[in-house]
C-alpha cells in the first residue's frame, strides 16, 4: 500500500499536467481554425455572406464585429429561425469559439450584435478579439484619444503578425462592466486603451493564455504585450 501511495503521489501531478496541456492544445486547435475561417472571411475572393456590411460600407470592407458574429450566428447570421435565444452547447454539441478549460453556457440573443449583449453572460465567453481592429485610438486636435470605429478589407491579411484573437478572462471583464468580445492592451499611455482598462486576458493554461495572429500562427505566452514580433499597435485606417 504504501508503493501504491507513493506511485499515485508521483504520478497524479504528472497526469494533471497532462490534462492541462491537452486542453490547452485544443484550445490552440480551436483559435487556429477561428483564424483560418477570418482568412477566408477577409478575402475578396473567398469570403461568403458577409451580412449587411457591403450595402452599408460599400463593396470590399467589413467590420471584425461582423465576421464574429458570424462564427456565433448572431445578427443577421441568426440560424434558429423562430427562436429568439440559442444556447452553447447546442444538442448538436455546437460550441464555436470555446476554451474547454471555460465552463459554463453562452445565451445568443436574436438581433443583438455582439458587442451590445448579444452573446453572454461576459464570465463564461472564451474568446477576445483585437479592439485596435473595431475601434482604433485618434488623437484630437486638443489632445484627446478617442476610440474610433474602422473598417477592415483584405489588406489585413498583410499585416500576419498581428494579433487577432486570444484567451479572454470574461469574469475580470464583467467586474468592470465591460463586454470581453474586444479587449486591446495599453500601448500608448496618452491612448484610449492607456489605462489598461481593456486588457484581461486570461492565464489559464499553466500560466500563459493562447494567442492566434492573422497568419493563423497560435503561440502560448505569459507577456504579450513583449512578445517579440508581434505588432500590437497597428491600427486599420479609417
């Protein structure tokens, strides 16, 4: 008996690790086929429906709140017609955009975008993306930074090394009465995003959180913000 505790004293720690890191391997899976679909999203080529953005921005633009929406099938990519909630998990065992170390159901709510509560409650989503890419910092002439809404085109594709989408502490956003579906770090600190008041990712794989770039590369870190080569500062043009 006491072989078997001491087998199981050496062996459980080294099972728990084990567990975690398949976890996080496929939240990596998961953020990396979350990337691919953008890809083909921001396309001029590739991309299917794209909702309302080409009747309301003009043909080749799109918005990163649209293309999230449309891996949730929230807006107009409502897909349950006649019902005006959705529940992830679905019967059919649908969960887009989900870290299985982030438990609990997500509620979509029908014709409620993304950013306006249409998906929640904030604790249990998984996934942020990249603030800069839906609403970028400008400076006014007075000095003020504001927040600044922008559009994408297939030129983003370009620009591989930034980030696009990453582990997202939900709960940390909640308590600041924030909706964790964009969150951007504090680059400049004269900016909007200076105070760091939209930055909570989440550390939940073995101390570092999940990052996903534009050219579909996933990468583990513990800071981010010092990640070598990674552009957090680009902003789209107007």
């Amino acid at each position: 008996m006491a072989i078997v505790a001491l087998l199981l004293a050496l062996l459980l720690p080294l099972l728990g690790q084990t567990m975690r890191s398949a976890r996080g391997f496929r939240c990596q899976m998961s953020l990396r086929s979350v990337a691919f679909d953008f890809s083909v999203f921001a396309d001029d080529q590739l991309h299917g429906d794209r909702g309302n953005d080409a009747s309301q921005l003009g043909a080749n633009r799109f918005r990163l709140e649209t293309f999230q929406e449309s891996e949730y099938g929230l807006d107009e990519f409502w897909r349950w017609q006649g019902s005006t909630t959705h529940q992830y998990p679905d019967a059919n065992n649908n969960d887009p955009m989900r870290c299985s170390e982030v438990k609990g159901d997500i509620i979509l709510q029908q014709n409620t975008p993304c950013s306006q509560g249409g998906i929640g409650p904030a604790r249990n989503i998984s996934y942020t993306f990249n603030g800069r890419l839906n609403r970028a910092e400008r400076r006014l002439p007075n000095g003020a930074s504001v927040l600044t809404p922008v559009t994408l085109t297939s030129k983003i594709l370009q620009h591989g090394n930034v980030p696009l989408l990453w582990d997202v502490d939900g709960a940390l956003a909640e308590s600041r009465d924030l909706s964790p579906v964009f969150s951007a770090p504090p680059i400049d600190p004269q900016g909007a995003y200076g105070t760091g008041t939209f930055w909570f990712p989440s550390m939940r794989h073995n101390g570092a959180a999940n990052f996903a770039l534009i050219d579909g590369s996933v990468h583990a870190s513990r800071r981010p913000i010092e990640q070598t080569g990674w552009n957090w500062a680009f902003q789209p043009a107007r």
